[in-house]
C-alpha cells in the first residue's frame, strides 16, 4: 500500500499537535512540506503504518495505537517517550531506513515489538 500523499502543513500540524512533519490517516499520508515527499525515510516509515492499519482493518488500528500510547503515557508522563514505546512506530522506526523491508514484512509484524526496548 502506497498510500496518496497530501501537503498541508494546517491538517500534519493539528493532526500531530505540531510534533511531526508527516502523519498517516489511511489511506493518506500528510506531510507538512513539499519537499519531505522525497524523503524516502520518512514515506517509508509512513507506509509501514499504512501496511499496519491495513492489517488491522483501519479502525481497530486507531484505536490499539491511541490506547497503547495513554497506558504508556499513564505510566511514565512523558510524552515523546510515550509515543516511542508505541509498538507501530517502534516497527516503522526500526525498519524505516529498509526501503525493502515491506515486500518481506511479516503479517502483524508489530507485535515483535510489545515488549522491545529498541526503537
């Protein structure tokens, strides 16, 4: 899934609480400049969450990502720490420099990373 790519710096800003340069709201990604389309690293990372959300039937993906993110915030009252113990972006981080990584991506491959201390 490559996803359709749309520049708004108005729609990443709010959808990231100004903390991201690009978002993935399937099947879209949003990027907040032009000129981060061709950062492969970074559409890559992004595509890894579309293959996730996708695997997980869109809905249900929102929901697991948000929860898992309030019970680490719950716990530790960081919020960049937080959202790095994310499974997904613990996934997309890990691979996100592998422009090949989602031809050989295993189904719910995410779940490697529940109790992963690497990002």
């Amino acid at each position: 899934m490559k996803g359709k790519i749309i520049v708004s710096k108005f729609w990443t800003n709010f959808l990231s609480g100004r903390r991201a340069a690009a978002v993935t709201i399937f099947p879209f990604i949003l990027i907040i400049d032009k000129s981060f389309r061709y950062d492969r690293v970074l559409v890559n990372h992004e595509r890894i969450h579309l293959s996730q959300a996708l695997e997980l039937l869109i809905v249900p993906f929102y929901v697991w990502y948000f929860t898992e993110f309030l019970l680490h915030y719950i716990r530790i009252r960081d919020f960049k720490q937080a959202y790095l113990r994310i499974s997904f972006e613990r996934e997309a981080y890990r691979n996100e420099s592998n422009l090949q990584y989602l031809k050989t991506r295993k189904f719910w491959a995410f779940t490697a990373y529940f109790n992963s201390n690497n990002v």
